[in-house]
C-alpha cells in the first residue's frame, strides 16, 4: 500500500509538471506612439496574442532612434518591432540592413507610395502637421504657411524642434523643399520659437505666450476636447503628412510571432485604435479621426509624399537639421 501511495504522488508531481503552463514569450515594441494609445492597443494585443508578454519602450522619435542605434553598435537591438514617426530613419536602418523584409496581405489597400519598395518598412499611420491658434487671442488667424512671414505675427509663432521631434523635422524638411532656406530666415526675422515638441506648443498658444502654432492634427484635436481655446487651421498651401513607418528588426528572436504582430497592427481592428488615438491610418478609406477632416480630402491638398520625397530628404537629413540650427536656434 506504502508503495501504491508513493507511486500516486510521483505520478500527480509528474502530472503537475507537464501541464504547468509555459512561460510567455517576451515581445519588445520600441515606439513613440501616445501612452494612452497604447494602453488601448496593448488590451487588443493581449487578447490577440495571451501567450505573449508585450513590453514597450516608449519615447519620442529621436530617442528611440538613440537607444536603437546604441544598441545596435553593441550587437543587437533588443526591440522586436519599431513604430515611430521618423521615416527617414527606417531608411537608414533598411540600408544598413538592419530591418527584415515583410510584405503583409493587409498592407494591400495602403498606396505604393507609402511602403518601401523591398518591404522592409510600410506606413501604418500618419500624423499631420497643421496650424493652429488661440481662438481667444487671435481673431483672424493665418491661412496658409507664407502667412506666417507676415509682421502681424512677429514673436507669435513656434513649433517644435527637428532636433528632438520626428514630426516637426518632417515639417522643416517639406517647408524647405517647397520654399527654401529663405522662408526660415524670414520666421528667424519674424521671431519664430522653436523648442521642445508638439505638447509645448500647445501650451505655448494656451497660454498666450505664443499664440500661433505649427503643430501636429492629433494634438490640436486632443486638446480641443479637454475645452482649450486652441484651433484648427488646415493651411490653404497644403497640409505636412509625417508618415509613421512599423518595422521588424532583423535580430528578433520571434522572426514568426513578429510578423503576425506587424499583421495585426495594420489590421482593421488596429487601425481603429490608431483613428481613436487622433491619427489618421495610412489606408485612405479609412474614417478619420473625430473632428477631423477625411484623409482623402487632406491628401488631396498636401505636400507630395513618395519614394522619392522620402529618399531626397534623407540625403539632406543631417544638413537640414545643421542648417535649421544655424538659421533658427543661432
């Protein structure tokens, strides 16, 4: 009987150990999407993928392309997929050959203009760069980009810095393809601020300090429903599209699980979190954010974006940047 007994125990004990549940697999996304956003796709994401344990690094651009790039001199990246808004950077990272090729069925309806030609990046959304202004302070607003070299707005205007936000280097790099170095040596003489990112310069016209603003579709939206004064202005030469590529690093560890993740992010079901995150999705059929105007409608009149626009700027990238901080921040 002792026997029977002990031989019960090591078959419950060997039962126990085959049905114990596996670890989850770790799954690391580097992005500079909103923190809430991505509380919202992370409840989507554990309920696609339950045998996966997600871990985000989240911060602006420029800071998750350091943290990359440090990486990556070290070996290997730890990130499994990339979000951010910093395309030209994609192209770097595809060149060196740091990304892995993956064209998705549900990148079909997304225009050819907005993936990389090997697949080895494809826009999942894209924020836009407007105007905007106190409604409060400023009483008949500025139309379109060359307005802002009016004098009426001497010392109103800021935006962010390209050397810190991937979307207001988006913004300088379009305005200097359209209009020059000279359109920014005439904001310099008109007193142009340019510090921090989008959220600073929400502020900035919040409080009057400067009233007028380049800045990010989203931000403006987001804090028109927290009642701000802030408004709209979609700029009658056109709006800036900062595409904001998805990516899967060559060194994932889960080349398979990373792509049904890059799937999943593209899917509707995904675009819809990134619609309610303020951000229009890549797919132009797509509905727009609440309160904003329909892509079609915005890509109709915007700075043309393709291959060839994303190649341009990105041999210039670094002189663009040396440049702005001669003419602007000097």
């Amino acid at each position: 009987m002792r026997v029977l007994k002990v031989a019960g125990l090591v078959c419950l004990l060997a039962f126990a150990a085959c049905t114990k549940s596996k670890p989850k697999q770790t799954f690391w996304i580097y992005t500079s999407l909103y923190k809430d956003v991505i509380a919202d796709m992370e409840k989507k994401l554990q309920t696609k993928f339950p045998e996966v344990e997600f871990k985000w690094y989240q911060s602006g651009s420029e800071n998750v392309a350091a943290r990359v790039n440090a990486e990556l001199g070290a070996g290997e990246t730890l990130a499994d997929l990339l979000m951010t808004s910093d395309p030209f950077w994609y192209l770097e990272l595809e060149r060196a050959g740091h990304l892995l090729p993956y064209e998705s069925l549900n990148a079909k309806p997304i225009p050819d203009g907005f993936k990389e030609k090997g697949g080895a990046f494809v826009i999942c959304r894209v924020p836009t760069v407007v105007m905007a202004y106190n409604k409060e302070a400023v009483p008949n607003p500025p139309k379109s980009w060359k307005d802002l070299l009016r004098p009426e707005w001497k010392g109103k205007v800021s935006m962010g810095s390209p050397l810190q936000s991937g979307t207001s280097f988006s913004a300088v790099a379009q305005l200097v393809r359209r209009y020059g170095w000279d359109y920014f040596q005439k904001l310099r003489e008109n007193d142009l601020l340019s510090a921090g990112g989008n959220s600073a310069v929400i502020t900035r016209m919040e409080t009057k300090e400067r009233p007028v603003g380049i800045v990010l579709l989203e931000n403006i939206v987001d804090a028109q429903r927290k009642q701000s004064p802030v408004g709209i202005i979609y700029p009658e030469d056109g709006a800036i599209l900062a595409p904001s590529p998805i990516a899967i690093t060559k060194t994932t560890k889960n080349p398979e699980l990373a792509k049904l993740v890059y799937d999943y992010f593209l899917s509707d079901d995904m675009q819809e979190e990134t619609v309610k995150g303020r951000m229009y999705s890549s797919i132009p059929t797509f509905r727009a954010p609440e309160g904003e105007k329909p892509f079609a409608e915005i890509l109709s009149n915007s700075f043309p974006w393709n291959a060839e626009v994303l190649s341009g700027i990105y041999a210039e990238r670094e002189d663009i940047k040396k440049r702005f901080m001669e003419v602007v921040l000097n």
